[in-house]
C-alpha cells in the first residue's frame, strides 16, 4: 500500500463522526447498513451523514451497493487491514514481534 492512500484512509477517520460511522459498519459485518439505520444509530442528520460516507467512499475504506431502493453501505475490511499492515510494518525495529493477548473484556 502505498503512503498516500495511507494518508486518505486516516484523514478520512480523523473526524469522529466518520470514524463513528466507520466503526458501526465495521461491527455491521458483511450485511452492512443502510444509509436510514446508521442515521438513527447515531443520531446523525442525513445530509451530514451522507457527506461522511462519501468522504469513505472517497477513502476506498467502505463500499456501497445499490439493492432495490436501498443503498447499503459495508466496511472494506481488506482495505482497513492494509492500512493497519502499513502502519505496523516495521515495528519492533524489524525483529519479530511477540504479540501480547489483550485483557478480555468484561462487557
């Protein structure tokens, strides 16, 4: 992945409604969310959130696909995966990395 790309990807999350939107499609999975459900979930305004999800578009980290009246909006998670790779690349200063496990959750 190119650094550019790197760059749009995060400019596109560093605005917390986007990075909010982001992160409901992410748990949203495969099924995805239509533009009326994220709006209610997050208390948004619907021409406020479709600014967002075409700054995502923009960003290459969602997609949307036209089914009937509806649009559904899902998170790329290849692309969301490459930028994470990006940016961990050379972590540990190029030796391997021991991954610690996180704490679990008590939610």
């Amino acid at each position: 992945m190119e650094s550019n790309a790197v760059v749009i990807a995060l400019a596109a999350l560093a605005q917390s409604s986007r990075l909010e939107v982001f992160r409901s499609l992410v748990v949203a999975g495969e099924a995805g969310l239509t533009p009326g459900v994220l709006s209610e979930n997050l208390g948004v305004a619907a021409n406020t959130l479709s600014f967002h999800l075409k700054e995502l578009v923009h960003a290459d980290l969602i997609t949307q696909e036209r089914v009937g009246r509806n649009l559904i909006y899902r998170a790329q998670f290849d692309r969301m995966n490459a930028v994470l790779a990006y940016l961990t690349q050379n972590c540990c200063q190029g030796q391997p990395c021991q991954i610690v496990p996180a704490a679990p959750c008590d939610c």
